[in-house]
C-alpha cells in the first residue's frame, strides 16, 4: 500500500493520500514496513494537490488580467 501510495501521488496526487493513509494504517496494524514511503507519498500528494488548488483558484484572477491589459 506504501507503494501505490508513493506511485499514486505522482501520477494523480490526491490518489496517493488516500493509499498514504491506508498504508500507515495497514503499518500501524500489522507492523509492516514501508512507512517512509507512506509518509513520502501523503507528502507529495498533499503538496501537489494544493498547488492544483492554487492553480485553480488564481487561475480566474489570470484571465481577467489578461485580458484586461489586452483592451
């Protein structure tokens, strides 16, 4: 699950939170390892998410000025 979450978060990042959880909770049960790369792939996954939610919320704010400095 570690893995998948480190792979996941690479390629659709919101993927890799949610096998990152599911892995530290598969490691804190039954004492597998693997935790560093949980760890790396919640982290990746969260960074990369909020840098998609920043994109999307100035992305409105771009346009407007772009298309205003173009009048």
């Amino acid at each position: 699950m570690a893995m998948l979450a480190l792979r996941g978060s690479l390629i659709f990042p919101p993927l890799g939170i949610v096998f990152g959880h599911l892995g530290l909770r598969q490691i804190q049960r039954t004492g597998e390892e693997g935790r560093g790369l949980a760890i790396a792939g919640l982290t990746i996954g969260y960074i990369y998410t909020g840098f998609i939610v920043l994109a999307l919320l100035f992305m409105p704010f771009a346009v407007i000025i772009a298309a205003s400095a173009g009048a």
